[in-house]
C-alpha cells in the first residue's frame, strides 16, 4: 500500500510538472455532453483535445464515451477523462426510490441495488456516480427526499455507507466498479421551509450531531468524492465555505479525495451575494477547496487572470488539480483510459436490451420496499379471483414508476401496477381500469411540471367524465385498487411543495369511489410523506409503494395478493397535516412536554388537532403479527469502555411467515445539554414462521451514548440511560441501565 502510494504521488507530481497553466485550469472543468448531443458541432471534441476539460457527465453509452476518450488520447498529456452520471438508484434496471430503499431496513438489499448499479453504469462506460445522497431531511415539503434515505441520521449512515462499499468493490479501479461522489455538503436537506435551494441556519451542535455523521460515514467507508451542497451554511454558500471543505472536511476528517461543485453553483455565489462578480466567486471557490467546476464557466474563463493578478496562488491550483489527477489514477484511467467502455466490438449491439436488466433482484428489493400502512379488517390480500376496478392516473404510469434520477432505465420496460395485476391474476379475475383523473388539474402547475420534459399528461377528457368512468367501473367490482399520488416530477428536484395531501384531482376520485361502498385499496405512488388524514379514515387499506422501479408493478401485485408478505418500515414521518412540520422522532423535549394521558393546555402542543404523527418513523404493519418480549440487560451498570447487551425474544403470532424489524432506541435523559427523547443506534430484520420465536439481541457501547455538547466535544456522560426496543418508533418496550463515572473526573451532568 505504501508502496503504491508512492507510486501515485510521484507519477502525478511528474505530471504536474508538465502541464501548463492552460492545461491545469482545464483539469478542473467537469462538462455536460448529454444523450444525442454532436461533440465536434458543439465543441466538446476541440475542448477535450486542447486540454480544457477534465471529466464528462451525461454522456451515458459506450459508443458515445469512446469518441469523447478519444479525443483526450490526443490531447499533449494524453490525460483521460473520467465519465460520471447521476446512477442514484439504479442505472438501466431501475430499483426503488432513496425513501423506498430506506423503507427495506435490509442492507443485503442495499448492497445488492448498489453493487449491481455499479455492473451496470461501468458496463456503460461511467467512472463515477453521484451517489450516495445522504442529506437528512425532517421536512416533506422539500423535492428530494425522494432521492434520500429520510429523516435518521443513524439509518441514512449505515445505507450510506453500504451503497459506497457496493458500488466501489474491493477495488475503485476493477472494470466493474464506480468511484463513489457523496452529496451534498452540508446539510441541503435542512433548507428553510422545505424550499430547494434556500439557506440554512443551523447550530454547530445539531449540524455535528444530526447532519454530519452521514457524510463522514461514507467517508470512511471509502468515498473519494464529494459533491458540495448548492446552499449557504449559516450565511456562507457552501461552495466557498472554507471552514467546511478545509478545517472539517479535510483537517479534521482526514479526507484526502475531490471535491465537485454542484450545477452552477460558483457562479451562484453572485446571487447569494459573497461575490462582487464570476472572477470574485471563482476566487472563493479555488481558495475555500472546490477542485472541479460542474457546468460552468466560472473557473476556466477566471483562473488564469486571478493567478496572474496573485488573488489566486499556484498552490492553489495545483492543490486542487492534485486532488484530480489521484481520482484518475485510481480510477485506473492512467494505466487503461478505455478499462471500462473496452474495446469497440464489445458494445452492445442495444444498449438497452432486455438482457442488460436484473429484473428478479429489482422486484425482491422493490417488495422489501413495500410499507402497509393500514389493513382494516384484513381486506388485504386480495383473492385473485372476481372482478377488481383499477383505477388511478398513476395505474397505468410506466415513467412514474421508475420515479426521479432514473439514469438510464427506459419506461417501455418498466412494470405498471395495472401490467403487475394483470400478470398476477391472469384469465383467474376480471380487470377493469379507468383513469378517473389526472394526477393534477391545476393548469400552472401542470406548465411549471412540464417545462423541461414532459412530466403529466392532461387527459381531454373533463374532468367529471373521468370520475364518473371510475365510478362505473366501481360499482361492477368486488375491490377497487386506486394508484394515486404524486408524478415523478412532482418529488424531484425543484419540486418543492407548500402543501403535502393528495392533489384534489385525485382527492376527489378517492371521495367518489369511497361513496360507491365498495372495498377501497389505495396504493400510494409518491417520493415523499404525504398527510394522508382522510385517506386513512376512509379507505380500506394503505399501501405505500414510493417510487418502485423496473419491476415496481409486479412487486405492488405481488404484496395485493399476498404472494409477499409486506415488512417496509418508513424512515420518514407522516404527519397529520403541514402545519406539524417539521415533525421527527428524535426531536428535544421541552419544559412543558404535552402528555396525551393527561392533557393540560399550558403544554407544547397544538389546540386544534394531535401532537402526534399519523404514521411514526420506522411504521410498517405484515399480514402475520408480531409479539416483543420485555427488554433484558445483561448488566444493571456499564463501565466506562466496556458494553450492554440488551436483548429481545420476538414471536410470530400470527399464520404466516413474515418479517420484521426489530428498533432498538436509547434515550440520554439527563445530560448537560437536552437530548432527544429516543435516537435510533441498532436495528435487525428477523423473518419468523408462524409460531416461531427467536431472541434478537443487541450489543450497546459507548459510542452509542455519546453526543456532541455545547462545547463541540464527543462523548458519553454518566448517568442512567434508557432503552427502548420496538417494532416502531412508538411501539416500544423499556429497560434501563447506568453508565458509570469515568474514572477521575466530576460529573456535570447532575445524573
């Protein structure tokens, strides 16, 4: 290792050497050449040619990159180029969603989406993803939950980390690996309002405890890349935030890879106001530790004119052109520039042939994704037999179904709920679809949805016809399935939204085939919690299906009919209405804490409707039942260094086999600082035979006790501490334990 270390340095320090100015700054521009583009009519040839580009995203066959590598294999330096690509669930075989891989619990799952995300990008010719996105998010207004793992910081750690492991390998530069890019420093998923692109004010303390960790896990577990947040940190755009890209990132997490600018964004430090111009913004990004400029010309037009006039030192530059060129050689692009696009005849004949997809992996993930929220009277599953309405603008949707950031999956091969139900029942039960709405009326929204690509489709049809179509195909069933929720479009980036319930379109639908009296089955199709109070009270059963993916349909069909047996869990909060958010599990408690037992009004609470969520984090219900034991402790007291073991005897009580996942929480309830009232540290997925019992138990260390204080120092101070195991957030049992006094030292904490 330390051998090849050396070897790395000293290559790239010759090379260094070499290169010009010219050729240093063009190093640091990372360019768009989307799908269909011609690179010698708009320049990308000539570019890469003389040098001025370091790296291409967008650019997504083999047959394509080739031409681009091409042409810097006839640049001076020969230095390649990396290609990289939004791969954030999937690249041709399209798995569910951020929230709905979240919503698994089952890191074997994550790995396998990651790893054969990785086959498959690297098959394409990519180098890099952009992935994994970790930002937490406590806000379901905010578009790109979707694309996140939800509001825990310890869950979004662990997935995180698993998904850099999968697509990385053993080794970086193995043809079928991918360099993993962590996204997006700091802390964009907290930006005011739940409004995309908006500041955030954050104390250092909650920053450090809640919104760091999951960066600096996938750091550890070996990202060499991170993409900076678009937003301002406590007034300081991230992209020129020299204390979080130098003294956190670098001097205190040891991180030794690159760091990319989001789209645009050193240029966007003009409109956040930190820079008088695109040369002063150019100038904060260099300095503050932003190597490469993502789609934009910010560095290549002001680099050289700010090394001329001194505002910008050599070390600089070569600093950041450094950081590039190890990526490269890691990548093993220096040794073979074509390692993953290999050699012509090896192209795929279709790039998007059948026989590229993973399709069995894609539909046990997008099933183990699949959250039952309600079951009443258990009308789920339904019989494959009779005659069954499906209903819903989402019920057909193929291109919804795949959900956001779907890279290079194609709809055509992407499973509907309606292609799924069909398959699943046969010539066995009588289908009937209507569409019955379209997924937003609203002619505004519906323009703004569709500006870049074409995202809802507005049937002709008035709107009452529509319903009314529904309504009949109602009345002749035995059930209605309705696929109702949001467009793809409608959770994605730039898709921000000051209310969260069912847009009316739909919510009038629903209302009409409740009337009919029929079973209602809703099945949610949706990247982010929704507020889901009449949904809940009126329907029958609740599905949460997020965005599933290539085989989503057939994974919702096979859940219906009961051919799996449901065990997502949410990693997110429902809430009653928008008017709770921001609303989590691990939230502070408060001096006036509102006891729904014994209700006072001088409490913190709301007078006009529950404190409580409709739906807490990590809910989810099975078509079997689940009994837990009480918690038992292997120890009363845990010395300093040493551990608990808090255990759990867990049994099916119901018919049929199933799985669950077991929560273990631990609440600090009296520390120098106010700590949340449960935090996540442990959880396992069990899967019991009817009948079966197993005991599940957890080992607790002191890392699990541990906090940031007021002080920014880490660490675990003594005093009782509570455990709290469970199927859920809520549904818990207790136990206690003490940590004992370190050894020498004076508690402050009063406990």
């Amino acid at each position: 290792m330390m051998r090849e270390h050396a070897a790395r340095e000293a290559f790239v320090e010759d090379l260094l050497r070499r290169m010009t100015v010219d050729e240093k700054i063009g190093q640091l521009r990372l360019v768009s050449v989307p799908a269909g583009a011609n690179p010698d009519r708009a320049g990308f040839n000539a570019d890469i040619r003389a040098g001025k580009a370091g790296a291409v995203f967008n650019t997504v066959t083999p047959k394509d990159i080739r031409v681009l590598q091409d042409s810097a294999m006839q640049s001076r330096l020969k230095i390649p180029l990396f290609f990289a690509y939004d791969v954030i669930h999937g690249q041709r075989t399209i798995f569910p969603i951020g929230l709905g891989l979240a919503s698994t619990w089952n890191l074997d799952a994550i790995r396998l989406t990651g790893r054969i995300s990785a086959k498959e990008a690297s098959a394409d010719g990519l180098d890099v993803t952009w992935s994994p996105m970790v930002d937490i998010s406590r806000d379901p207004r905010w578009g790109r939950n979707s694309e996140g793992f939800g509001e825990d910081t310890y869950l979004t750690s662990r997935i995180g980390a698993e998904l850099v492991k999968a697509y990385q390998g053993d080794d970086p530069a193995a043809s079928d690996s991918i360099m993993a890019v962590v996204k997006h420093f700091a802390a964009y998923g907290a930006v005011e309002g739940g409004r995309d692109y908006n500041t955030v004010d954050m104390s250092p303390q909650r920053l450090f405890q809640d919104y760091l960790p999951p960066y600096k896990a996938a750091l550890d577990a070996g990202a060499v890349g991170v993409m900076i947040a678009l937003n301002s940190l406590n007034g300081v755009p991230a992209t020129g935030d020299k204390w979080l890209l130098q003294d956190v990132l670098r001097k205190q997490w040891g991180f030794k890879g690159i760091t990319i600018s989001d789209h645009g964004a050193i240029m966007e430090m003009i409109k956040h106001g930190v820079a008088s111009d695109g040369r002063d913004a150019a100038r904060l990004a260099i300095t503050a530790g932003a190597d490469m400029s993502m789609s934009d010309t910010m560095y290549g037009d002001n680099l050289k004119p700010l090394l001329d006039s001194g505002r910008v030192s050599m070390a600089d530059l070569d600093r950041a052109v450094r950081d590039v060129l190890r990526v490269k050689y890691d990548l093993g692009l220096f040794r073979d520039p074509y390692r993953r696009i290999g050699p012509p005849q090896n192209d795929p004949p279709d790039v998007n042939a059948e026989s590229r997809l993973h399709r069995d992996a894609a539909r046990q993930v997008a099933r183990e994704s699949l959250v039952l929220l309600k079951n009443r009277g258990g009308v789920l599953p339904l019989r494959k037999q009779g005659t069954i309405a499906v209903v819903g603008p989402l019920a057909k949707s193929q291109r919804d179904m795949m959900g956001n950031w779907s890279a290079a999956g194609r709809p055509e091969q992407t499973v509907s709920v309606y292609q799924g139900i069909s398959r699943a029942v046969g010539d066995r039960a009588r289908l009937l679809y209507a569409k019955g709405a379209n997924v937003i009326d609203d002619p505004e929204i519906v323009k703004y949805l569709n500006l870049y690509e074409q995202d809802v489709e507005v049937d002709a049809a008035p709107p009452a016809r529509l319903i009314d179509d529904a309504v009949a195909a109602a009345r002749q069933a035995d059930v209605v399935v309705a696929v109702v929720g949001e467009s793809q479009g409608m959770a994605h980036e730039a898709s921000s939204r000051s209310d969260i319930v069912i847009p009316d379109s739909q919510a009038r639908l629903l209302k009409a085939l409740k009337a009919t009296g029929k079973p209602l089955v809703i099945v949610l199709m949706n990247g982010r919690p929704l507020a889901l109070t009449w949904e809940n009270d009126n329907a029958d059963a609740l599905l949460e299906a997020w965005f599933a993916g290539t085989e989503g349909g057939n994974a919702v069909a096979d859940v219906l009919f009961g051919d799996y047996n449901p065990s997502g869990k949410l990693p997110m909060t429902f809430p009653r209405s928008v008017g709770q958010i921001p609303i989590y599990y691990n939230h502070l408690n408060t001096g006036r804490p509102f006891d729904p037992v014994h209700p006072d009004k001088y409490t913190s609470r709301y007078f006009d409707a529950a404190n409580g969520p409709l739906f807490p984090f990590g809910y989810g219900l099975s078509y079997t039942t689940f009994a837990v034991s009480d918690v038992a402790l292997s120890r009363p007291l845990m010395p300093r260094g040493g551990t608990v073991q808090a255990s759990v005897t867990v049994t099916n009580t119901g018919s049929r086999e199933g799985a669950t996942v077991v929560q273990l929480y631990i609440q600090d309830p009296v520390a120098s600082i106010s700590r949340p009232v449960k935090e996540l540290k442990h959880f396992r997925k069990v899967t019991l035979k009817p009948g079966e019992s197993r005991q599940v138990a957890f080992t607790i260390d002191e890392d699990d006790l541990s906090f940031y204080n007021a002080q920014l120092h880490y660490g675990a101070e003594p005093g009782l501490f509570n455990v709290y195991v469970g199927l859920d957030s809520q549904d818990v049992k207790q136990a206690s334990f003490t940590l004992e006094q370190a050894a020498g030292r004076v508690s402050g904490s009063g406990s």
